[in-house]
C-alpha cells in the first residue's frame, strides 16, 4: 500500500516530504533508536540525513544491515579521522573556473546548476563541497558560453550537482536550450540518482524534453544495488529507453552495500531489464567520512574478477577510479593503479 500511495504522488511532492530526522527514519522502519540514534544525530549534524520516502519504503524494515538503509542512514563513523581521507579528493578546487564550471577533462566538462539532492549518500565525494559559492546565477550564462567557445575541444556538457533532476521541467529546459545555441556542443549528460530514489520524477514532460534535443542527451543513473529497482522504478526507466533516450549506470563498490560479486551481479541483470546498461563501477572517493565504506585493493580485484567470470561483456561495468589531475577515470582491473 505504502509504494502505492508513492506511485500516485507527483515528484515535487515527494522532494518537499523528505525524512530529514534520523529519530523519524528509525522509527519509520521499527530499528531501535537505542542502537542507532547517538551516532546518527551527531554525524547528521555535519552531513544532514535526506531520504525520499518512497526510497525508504524499499528499505526492509527491522534490518539494521540492509544495503539502501546503510547507504543513507547517518554513522558515528564518520565522524572519525582516516589518513588519506580529505574534503576534497578529487582537487576540484583546481577544475572550478567560475561558478558552475568544474572543467577536468579535455571533450567535456561539468555543469553544476544547483546543490540539492533528493537524497544525501553518506558516501559522497562532493559532501564537503561548498555550492552555495558556486551555484551559477542566471546571468552567469554569457560568461559560461563564452567559456565554453573559448575552448573548441569542448563538445559534450555534463550536468552534475547536487542532482541536476531536483530542479523543474523549466529550468532544465532552459538551460538545455541555452547549451543548443553553441554549435559545438553535440552531446549532453545528465548524471542523476533521482530516477531511482523518486522515480516519478521520469514524467511526460521530462521525456519530451529529452527526446525532443537536438543534443545527443545521455542519462547516467546511479543504484547500487538490485533492492533499489522494484517494479516501479524499472517501469519508469524502461519509459526512457522506449523512446531512445540512453540510460546508464554507475554505481559506487560499498563495503557491507554491494562487495559481492552476486549482489553486483544481480544489479547488472536487474538494470538490463529496465533498459539501462551498466556503465561505470567506481571505487571508493576516499572523501572524509566515508572510511567505513571501503575495501582494500585485493578485496576488489577478487570480487571483480567474480563479476567477469559471470557476466557477458556487455553487462560488465567499467572498474574505475577518478584520480586528481589525471585527463580521464582511471580503469583498474588488469593494472596496477590501485
């Protein structure tokens, strides 16, 4: 009854109704505070607790180990202090050229139109990352073009965040048609988890602008594992894929989350029948406070060679890592880049 009630709710008002109070998600899913709660209220203090109510109602409730629960729910360790963990891992201090711009790659680079998120991971690597300061106002739109132009390599622009889907139909829209006055722009990428979490936010609308773009419009979703593709959530992924919009995934190796080869390779399966190809399986940004979710090198080569060994080719995702400084993701299996 609960995914009913969800399926029938417009998006915007599940992304004004998120649980923010980590007593609330606790009691929501019958765990008990006791256990939980200290260490919730004071690492929410720092990164606050977002979660959309139809994403929570995917949770087990009871389970204090279930995979999407530990992937939103506030950790007293996080609050702990790791070598090698930082607030910005991937120096993009340095790629910032203006606000809005995050310009790291040579073909494209990212757009951040705004710092909301429909739901805070607790393993982010942009948790620390200061938006306000960089949020592109709508008269910032002659200096990004003319930034753009300044750079004739440039010809994909990758709409990043926040969650670029959080904002409406209108502002997409215009911003879309603002990228397709700029003749050497031929592609756009639209990186977003809301599609999974609210997956009403896949309306008639948002499909015609998509399909109706000059611009070659590829979305990249992002679930970690099978549980957060229910029957709904496929039927609205499989609604873009219908109408030749490309949909990927990338997804992030979790320990306790996704780090076994049969959960990985249920989501790769589970993705393909929604119409969604698996893209990129990243390891860990080794952001402050997400130490917990971490595995060591030998731990991914194994379960990664796992994961080949029973998956075709096509349903395999790429094992990256993103490196400060470096022109491209860095692929891992079969290197010694770890």
């Amino acid at each position: 009854m609960i995914n009913y009630l969800y399926q029938e709710q417009n998006w915007q008002s599940q992304l004004s109704d998120l649980i923010t109070d980590p007593l609330e998600l606790l009691e929501t899913l019958k765990l008990s505070p006791d256990q939980l709660l200290s260490g919730a209220i004071l690492a929410s203090e720092q990164f606050k607790l977002r979660v959309p109510r139809a994403f929570a109602a995917k949770i087990q409730a009871g389970n204090p180990q279930d995979p999407l629960l530990l992937q939103v729910l506030p950790h007293h360790l996080e609050l702990e202090d790791h070598a090698g963990f930082v607030t910005d891992p991937l120096d993009e201090e340095h790629a910032n050229q203006q606000p809005g711009v995050l310009h790291k790659y040579q073909s494209r680079f990212l757009l951040t139109l705004t710092g909301a998120c429909a739901v805070h991971c607790r393993y982010c690597f942009r948790r620390h990352f200061p938006y306000q300061e960089n949020l592109p106002k709508s008269e910032d739109w002659l200096n990004i073009q003319r930034y753009i132009q300044s750079q004739p390599d440039i010809n994909e622009v990758i709409l990043s965040g926040g969650d670029p889907l959080t904002l409406s139909n209108r502002k997409l829209k215009l911003w879309i048609e603002r990228l397709e006055t700029l003749p050497q722009i031929k592609f756009l990428r639209i990186h977003s988890r809301v599609p999974i979490v609210i997956p009403n936010r896949v309306d008639e609308e948002l499909i015609s602008i998509l399909k109706n773009s000059r611009l070659r419009i590829i979305l990249v979703v992002h679930s970690n594992h099978a549980s957060e593709l229910d029957d709904f959530t496929c039927s609205k992924l499989s609604q873009l894929a219908k109408e030749q919009i490309t949909v990927l995934n990338q997804a992030v190796l979790l320990k306790g989350v996704n780090d076994t080869a049969d959960v990985l390779v249920n989501l790769s399966y589970r993705l393909f029948d929604a119409g969604v190809m698996p893209y990129y399986l990243h390891v860990l940004d080794k952001v402050k406070g997400a130490h917990h979710f971490d595995r060591t090198p030998e731990d991914i080569s194994q379960i990664y060679a796992e994961v080949l060994a029973r998956l075709p080719g096509y349903l395999v995702p790429k094992l990256v890592r993103e490196i400060a400084g470096e022109k491209n993701k860095t692929p891992l299996f079969g290197v010694s880049t770890f």
